[in-house]
C-alpha cells in the first residue's frame, strides 16, 4: 500500500517538476548578453590571423571619458580581449607588423522607449477594492554597449564585428570588470574560424 502511494506520488509531482524547469530555463535565456555579430566571409577565407595589434585607443574628450570609457575600463576591455585572443594568436607590442588589427569602444546612451503605456491599476485593501487607469508617459533608459573589430592589416580591410549590450553606467572597480569579461566572452562566442 505504501508503495503504491509513493508511486501515485511521484507521478503527480513529474508534471510539476517538468513545468518548473521549462519556465526556470526560460527565465535563464532572458539573462544572457544580446550580441551582435558580422563578418566578412568573402575576406575571412583567405586571411589567418595568427598575430594581433591594436589599432589604436580612445581618444577625444567625450564625456564618457570620464565615466566608461575611462583609462582604467579601457586596459580592463584590452586584457580580456587578450585573453580572447591568446588561443589563437598574440598581441604584439605597437609598431609590430601583425596579421590582423584589433579595435574596440565602450558606448552608451539614453533611449527613450515607445512611448506611454495605459492600463489599469489595483490592489485589494481594508475598504475594498480601489482601482483606476493610469498613464505612465514615455520611459527613458540607459543602454550600454561594448564592441570588438579584427581588420585584416595589409588591406585594412574589416574582418569581423561583434558588439554586446553591455551597460557600465554607475559600475566600476570589480563589478565594471565582472561586465566587461562577461561581454568580452559573449562576444567571443561568435567569433568566425581563423579572425
């Protein structure tokens, strides 16, 4: 009797139990980075890049320079686009001839969403039941993003280009490199065979 208990059980808690990991796994896709990726497949099979050298830095007197393009997140986004790299290839000292070239940006700006939202609103209380319509007006946020791009060096010629929405606004320190590596490996992610 036990048994059959046990038994009839665990057959109810199966659907349950499929149910919570389908929407659990459904939650998880929806915390990824988006990433963004082109290349230019006509070039990409003719060109091996077995070294790499940076095609410049940022410069300019933006004024994301002092919040995230700074100095410091920059050297954060070249170590792990290194990183990325070393596998593959080595990143040679400026001046160095190399296979391909490596640029990067940090970015971010306001974006001002599609417009109001309607609809009703509500909540059960002491008194009853109090509801309305509301109008919440446009909503403005804040969208980071962090891009990589390999040239082929002879012909300066673009190879791959892959960004990541990746925002850095009011981060820094630890946090700023936790996003910047999760971007950098997202990016990654897509990179073509032999860029």
């Amino acid at each position: 009797m036990q048994r059959r208990r046990l038994s009839k059980v665990l057959s109810m808690r199966k659907p349950a139990v499929i149910l919570l990991a389908s929407a659990a796994a459904v939650l998880a896709a929806g915390c990824g980075l988006t990433v963004k990726s082109d290349a230019n497949h006509a070039l990409i099979g003719s060109v091996h890049c077995g070294s790499y050298a940076w095609v410049g830095s940022f410069r300019g007197n933006s004024p994301m320079r002092n919040t995230i393009a700074n100095p410091l997140n920059e050297e954060r986004l070249r170590s792990a686009i290194a990183a990325h790299l070393a596998p593959g290839g080595t990143v040679l000292p400026p001046g160095t001839p190399a296979d391909c070239l490596v640029g990067y940006g940090i970015g971010g700006n306001y974006v001002l969403s599609d417009g109001p939202y309607y609809g009703y609103y509500g909540y059960y209380g002491y008194y009853g039941y109090p509801w309305g319509y509301g109008w919440s007006g446009p909503y403005v946020y804040r969208e980071g993003i962090i891009a990589v791009d390999v040239y082929e060096a002879k012909s300066r010629q673009p190879l791959w280009h892959a960004s990541a929405d990746q925002s850095l606004f009011d981060v820094s320190g630890p946090e700023a490199a936790k996003r910047i590596d999760e971007a950098v490996a997202a990016i990654f992610a897509k990179r073509p065979p032999g860029v």
